[in-house]
C-alpha cells in the first residue's frame, strides 16, 4: 500500500466510523460540522481528481471485512457529492 492509498483507506475509515457512531455518542450537528469541510474540500477537486479519489475509496471498500462498514464506504462517494457528470463511474 502506497501512502496515497493509505491516506485514502483512513479518510474513508475516519469517515465511515463517524457515520456508523450512534446518535447518542456523537452528536450529529457535531458530525456533520465534521465531515462538511472535508466533503466541500473534495467536491473541489479537479474531476480528474475526484475520479482517482472514488476509485481510492472503492478500493479501499474492497480491503474493508465488515459488510456494514464496506457498504458504508462504498456509499461514500456519492455521500461527499463526488459523482456527477464530471466523473467517470465505471
């Protein structure tokens, strides 16, 4: 594993274990207020870029052993508003 798919796989897996945290442990304004900087920061990448960034996180998925938590992560892309006309979705 390179260092980027590294950082990829603990983005995803910081923002799958927000996502999966019950209500009552973390307050979901907190979350949001959390993961809404980050969501907007890779919204704003080049398309080229948020392409290579699904594809990062959509292998990460694939290395994730827990279902709830693969499902989650695969569920991420179109989560942070990655997918639109701009990237290519193979």
């Amino acid at each position: 594993m390179n260092t980027e798919q590294f950082l990829a796989k603990a983005f995803a897996a910081l923002l799958v274990s927000i996502d999966l945290t019950d209500d009552d442990e973390l307050d979901p304004d907190v979350a949001a207020a959390l993961v809404e900087p980050v969501a907007a920061m890779a919204r704003d990448l080049t398309p080229e870029d948020r392409a290579k960034l699904v594809a990062l996180i959509e292998t990460a998925a694939q290395s994730e052993t827990d279902p709830v938590r693969q499902r989650s992560m695969l569920a991420l892309p179109e989560d942070l508003g990655l997918l639109d006309e701009d990237v290519d979705e193979d």
